[in-house]
C-alpha cells in the first residue's frame, strides 16, 4: 500500500499543539485547552491552545520586530521565492498527514483533502515566481530635471484570519502571496480547525522563513480575533468568514485605519439556459452546492433554470443525486462529509424546515442525522422558490438548494443580482453571446462558464457588494499587500524660491 491508500484509523488520543511564535513553539503550560472532536466520528482528535491578549501582543511584537529589522523585506525576491519553493516540497513530503488532520477536524472526505494539500503546494510554487515579478514603475516624462520612480513596499505586519471551512487551502491561497510582498504574519485559524496552520508554521520555519516572519495563536474570535482587529501595530487585515463578522472588522479597522482584505459571504447563482448541454449543467450544480458539504463561500446554492427545460432538469438532478455518496469522510469513496459542528447542523436544518414551512417544494430530500457518532446532511434541493423566502436570500453554508424558474435571459440576470452578495455566479449555455452579456451583467467577483469552482491561482479572487474588499491570489495577491510610494528625484541645481 502506498502512504496515500492506506488506511487511517482514529487517534486514541488527541494530538496537542502550542502556539508557534517567532519561530518556535510556545507549550501549553498555563492555558486552557480546546479539544477538537471529529464532526464524522464524536471521538477528541486535536488539543490546542486557548490563546489570550497577552500571547497576541507577544506575536504581533515579534513579526513588528521581523519586520523593522528587515529579515525578510530586505531579500531579493528570488530569496523569498526559494523559501516559498522549498516550503512546497516540504508539503508535499508531509502531505497525508496534513490530510487526514484536515480530514479528522474538518470532517471533509480525505480523498478531498488530499487534493487541497496537493493543490496548494502548487499556490506556494506560484507565489515563489510572483515574488520575483513584483516590481514598481519609472517616469522619464517628467523633463530633463526630475526623475520618478513608484515603488511597491510590503505594507508591514498583517492580522490573518482564516475560516473552517477550507482551512489549509484558504491559508494557502493568502499566506504564500503576504509573504511574498515581503510582509510578516500573525495568523488566527478557526479554533475548530487549528492543526494544519500550526503545521505549517513549522514548515515555513524548516523551509528557511526568519523567526517572526509567520506566527500562529490559536483561540476564539471573540478574543484573538478581536485584539487582532484593533491591534495598533497591525498594519493590514486579511479576514475571510461571513459578512456579519466582517462588518465588525471593518469597523475595528478603525482604530488605526487598517487596510483590509475581506472574502465574506456569497448567495451565489448558477444559470442554467435551455441550450446548455444538461447532463454537465446537472453534474456541475451538484459540485457547486454539495462540494464541502455545502460549505464552501464560493457554491452555487442558488439555481436559476430556464423554465421550458425546468421539468426535465430536475428529474436529471434527483436522479443523479441519488447516486451521490455521502457518508464517513476516511472512506476514499465518498464525496460528501460531515457538517463542520453541532452548532452548524442545527442551522442547516432550520433553514431547511422553513423552506418547507414557505412552501417552497421539495424535489429531495435526504436524512438529516446527528449523534455522538456524526453530523450528517444529505442534499435537499427545493423548487418553486421565490426570491423572497429565506432559503433563496440566505447565505445556509450546507448541502441545500434552491431553485428559481425564469422566461428571459434579463429575468435570469436579474435574480441573479438580487442579493446583497457578489462572490461568484455560474453560466451554463452553448451560445457565446448569452454568456458573454451574462458575464457582463452578473455584478461578482468570479464567474465561471460552463465549468464551477474550477481554475488555480493565477487568476485573482474576491467579491462585490457585500461579498468583499480587495483581492487574493495571482499577481494581485501580492500587490494587495503592498503601498505604493512615489519618489521625485530632482537632477541639477534647484530654483531658488528666495532670493
């Protein structure tokens, strides 16, 4: 058997981790503990640290401190880039065990896990090559006296706080890009979801990253997330979560008027037109809202279908849904996992009785089932939904559906720009022009055409609306953390102004 088809079994004892800052790990001694429970199985499989106030001033000196004596600014970009290669193919190396530990706290199927740890240390070898391509401009149309150059400098120490629901891949798809401005870190993961950032941590520390470039203090939000909000010393936020808790960022930006980075939530379409080649159109909606069992910002839960195919479109969805295998995320076969926590399950099971009790029609509905031994969702997809009901306005982050009909092609757009969001929509059609003009209309961060959730980080991603502020990934990830600064260098003797 090889290290990525043998098979995992539970801990019998959960595995602990200290915080890691300025290059070390910090041990617990003195702090609460929080046991992370496997949502697929009931049973402990991490223990990390409940951080406090004094262990983020800790963090948030020692990447101040990395960051003023220039240990990582000051190198080339050729050197950040060969740590950032170096932590690639460390990831790779440990790439099952950041699995099963995404898959033992997330609840996600490991054959998916394993794919995101793959797929971001692809994000770190591109963020390597980006940190060579950063660069200013010059101006030599200033006259034979003056000279300009503007200059990209990292904009300082930068507040991470990233979510549960794509824990390793999401940090992958900021942390790489922060670092290769030149920036240094303090990162705040979900504390249901800790391991796979500390990790990382230790990688980027063995791939040659300085002490105090990257640190980690795990805990709530209500504590290590807030101090990081309002932090004096932090000199950028990048925080992806829901648009609620982003609002509250935003507002503790205030307090030093911070620059911020938020991907928030998402309400997000896909268009289904009758000339669409359906049997693609329904295996990519049942990707887009069962992917990460629902809970994944950038999903279609939202189906606007073109009304003449509607009877035919959803008989092709129930029928292929019920072939959909959801169920204990070590199994190598199944597509659909576990919900994250209690506290979620019960959301997405409300939401699901008060799209029954709006009368909006089920066309399936699987189990819903919750004990000690797991957390369980089968996809429930409703039609008949109108764009007032809560399951049609409501960001659910689960495996439900709603369906909404429409006539005409500007119908189509304009449901899907009712909602306060703008994080993603997908287009699925055989006619050039409707997607292009779709494509035109639909005010989002990301669209996708005939494909979903699809593409690497070449390209940047965000939100409009409601959905976000600013850009992650590609070249402009990096440029996002940086300020631009212009210098006028004067050439001969000066004008005297006093005579």
């Amino acid at each position: 058997m090889t290290n990525m088809t043998k098979t995992i079994t539970l801990p019998t004892a959960p595995r602990e981790f200290g915080l890691y800052i300025n290059g070390k790990w910090v041990a617990a001694q003195g702090h609460k503990l929080f046991e992370r429970c496997s949502p697929a199985h009931g049973v402990p499989v991490t223990r990390t640290i409940v951080g406090t106030e004094a262990d983020v001033n800790t963090a948030v000196a020692a990447a101040k401190t990395a960051f003023e004596k220039r240990r990582w600014a000051g190198l080339s970009g050729q050197q950040r880039g060969d740590v950032l290669l170096k932590a690639a193919a460390l990831i790779r190396e440990r790439a099952e065990e950041l699995a099963v530990l995404e898959t033992f706290e997330t609840g996600k199927p490991i054959s998916q896990s394993r794919g995101e740890v793959l797929a971001s240390a692809g994000i770190y070898e591109y963020a390597a090559g980006a940190a060579r391509m950063l660069h200013g401009d010059t101006f030599n149309n200033l006259g034979d006296e003056m000279f300009g150059l503007v200059t990209r400098e990292p904009i300082g120490v930068v507040g991470l706080i990233t979510p549960w629901n794509f824990p390793f891949f999401i940090l992958a798809e900021r942390l790489p890009f922060i670092l290769a401005s030149g920036c240094t870190v303090v990162a705040k993961p979900s504390d249901l979801t800790s391991a796979t950032t500390l990790i990382m941590a230790e990688i980027l520390t063995k791939a040659g990253l300085p002490d105090g470039v990257f640190n980690v203090v795990t805990g709530s939000g209500s504590t290590v997330g807030e101090v990081l909000s309002h932090h004096p010393d932090i000199d950028m936020l990048s925080f992806t979560g829901s648009t609620d808790i982003g609002k509250r960022v935003l507002a503790a930006s205030a307090s030093n008027f911070k620059k911020l980075s938020l991907e928030l939530g998402g309400k997000n379409p896909h268009l289904v037109f009758a000339d669409a080649q359906l049997e693609d159109a329904v295996d990519g909606v049942i990707f887009g809202f069962c992917f990460n069992a629902g809970q994944c910002c950038v999903g279609g839960s939202r189906l606007l279908v073109e009304k003449s195919i509607l009877p035919k479109f959803e008989q092709l969805l129930a029928q292929k849904l019920s072939r959909l295998r959801v169920g204990d995320p070590l199994n190598p076969q199944t597509q659909v996992g576990a919900i994250v926590n209690e506290k979620q399950h019960q959301t997405i099971s409300d939401y699901i009785a008060r799209g029954v009790k709006q009368n909006a029609r089920l066309v399936t509905q699987g189990n819903v089932h919750a004990s000690a031994e797991g957390l369980f969702i089968q996809p429930t997809v409703f039609s008949d939904v109108t764009s007032d009901m809560d399951i049609a306005t409501d960001e659910i982050f689960g495996p439900v559906l709603a369906i909404l009909p429409f006539e005409t092609e500007e119908e189509a757009i304009r449901i899907a720009n009712d909602t306060i969001y703008g994080l993603s929509a997908t287009i699925w059609t055989q006619n050039l022009s409707i997607a292009m003009r779709a494509v035109r209309s639909i005010r989002a961060g990301r669209v996708w055409v005939n494909t979903t959730i699809s593409g690497g980080p070449e390209m940047p991603s965000g939100g409009f609306k409601q959905s976000g502020i600013g850009r992650e990934t590609g070249l402009y990830g990096v440029e996002e953390y940086t300020e631009i600064k212009s210098t006028h260098i004067a050439l001969g003797p000066r004008t005297h102004w006093v005579s």
